[in-house]
C-alpha cells in the first residue's frame, strides 16, 4: 500500500476539532474541487475515463472570465475544470505559474453567510470576487491572503439548499441525474502545498473558524464532510493545490483504466489534471 503522511479523515470522527475556540460551530463542508488546464477535451475525456464519471454541466457564464469549463459529479461533490479560451486570464496566469495543469480552488458550502464574511474581512482578507443572487452567494478570497490556493465559501438558497445531494447553483440544474458512483463516491481531502504549511492552515482555520491540527507530514482543518491538508511543496512546483483524496469502491478499475491512459502513479494514485488523486476506500 501507498504510504500515506496524514491521518485519513475515514479514521476520525467529523466532529474532532471542528469547533473553533469554544464558539458556536457553523456547517461548512467541502462541495467542488476547481482544477485548470490548457486543453479541456483532453483531460475531461482522461477523467471520464478513468473515474467513471460524466459532464453535469458547462456553465457559459465563465466565458466573462475568459474560460471554459466542465463539472462532473463525484457523489455529492463536484469535480469542475476550467480552461482558458483567450488571453489575459487569471486562469492562464495560474497555469503559467504553477507550470502546467493543476489544481485551482477550494470551494466550501455554508449555511450561514453573512458571519462568513464578515469573518474574513475582519482578518484582512481580500474578497477576488462575489455575488449575491437570488439563489446563490459567492465569495472567492485572495490567494495572496490565504496562501496556498483559492479558498471559495458560498451559500446555496432556496429548497433543499442543505441537503447532502441538494442544489448546487454552479452545477447547473438537475446535475445529480449524471451522478455515477461505480467507483468513485465522494472526495476526502484536498492537499494544498505552500511554502510554510502551519502558517497557512492558521490562516485558513481563522477565516473558516475551525482549529488547525497538527499531523505527521504538515497540518489539517477539517470540514464537517472532508479534511483540508497543509503540506510543504514537494513537487518542483510553487504553491498550489496539489492532491485530493476520493473515496472510491472499485480501485482495480480505476487503476486499470489510468494504466491505460498514461496517467497511474501508483495503485493507490492517479494523476489528473496536474492533481494527485489518492484512492481511499470508501
């Protein structure tokens, strides 16, 4: 088996060091992992291929930003990729400075949002971009404040806006009937790797409003669904986020299937997107 350096989240209750300095605890859980790329059509096929999973969604909206994307449901999380199509992007300039393809974003559901922000602009915290809708809030923070990647808090409204497989306004409509979960169930963790870990996973703990923990190989945060890691850059490449964990319940398949498309570390990794992906058993 893969060696592993943190303590998986399956191993711990969700309520261990959740709480925040003895205050009220609000929900917020991990809900979609961002990656980019330079080519979409290449790495939406390698992970349909590879994970079993289909295209919920392409929000056309992203066009603003001069991107293109695809979201794939992975349980009741989403996976989404997105892609510049001009010049000028942030997304380009992420690409360019990690060196290639990677993951983007930590996007999180709250139920709560106004506290959320007002959280993080007590803490200084440079809100990148944010809307208010009749369905949806949004707010992407700077990577510059955060460190390690961007950290996104949003708010679904309306019916059913908490319930495990409820509406995601980002997925588009219906994205649950391309829900696929053969072998992949849900995502674990995601793995931000930074130049000083600890100070980072303060960093994101404060605004989020959780306690940091300290774990063999770097530190933790954990959501009330997922665990976010703080590691040391291993890679070669600069700050980022750098792996996710999904839960999966056919690994052979998995393996056999990134074999075949060049993208197998190992039987317990994938690489996708730039992403390590770690296969936890479900």
């Amino acid at each position: 088996m893969h060696k592993r350096t943190f303590l998986s989240p399956k191993t711990r209750s969700p309520m261990v060091g959740t709480g925040f300095r003895g205050e009220k605890r609000m929900n917020l859980r991990l809900r979609q992992i961002a990656g980019v790329a330079g080519d979409l059509s290449t790495v939406e096929q390698q992970i349909c291929r590879v994970l079993g999973v289909e295209i919920c969604y392409r929000d056309k909206g992203v066009a603003y930003f001069g991107l293109e994307n695809a979201l794939f449901p992975i349980g009741n999380q989403l996976l989404e990729v997105v892609a510049p199509i001009q010049e000028g992007t942030a997304g380009g300039r992420y690409l360019e400075r990690r060196k290639g393809d990677g993951g983007y974003m930590v996007i999180t559901q709250c139920d709560d949002h106004p506290p959320r922000r007002a959280r993080a602009e007590a803490l200084g915290v440079r809100i990148v971009h944010d809307n208010a809708g009749e369905s949806f809030i949004n707010m992407q923070l700077h990577p510059r404040d955060t460190g390690g990647t961007f950290f996104e808090i949003d708010q679904q409204l309306g019916e059913g806006a908490n319930d495990e497989d409820g509406p995601w306004h980002p997925a588009g409509p219906n994205w649950q009937r391309a829900k696929r979960t053969e072998r992949v169930t849900g995502i674990r963790a995601a793995e931000v790797q930074c130049d000083d870990p600890e100070a980072v996973a303060r960093k994101w703990a404060a605004i989020a409003e959780r306690v940091p923990n300290k774990i063999e190989g770097g530190w933790s945060m954990l959501l009330d669904n997922a665990e976010v890691r703080f590691v040391a850059c291993q890679d070669g490449r600069p700050e980022g986020l750098g792996a996710i964990d999904l839960a999966v319940v056919d690994r052979a398949a998995i393996v056999d299937a990134a074999g075949a498309e060049g993208c197998l570390v190992n039987e317990w990794q994938v690489m996708l997107c730039g992403m390590r992906m770690n296969l936890v058993e479900a």
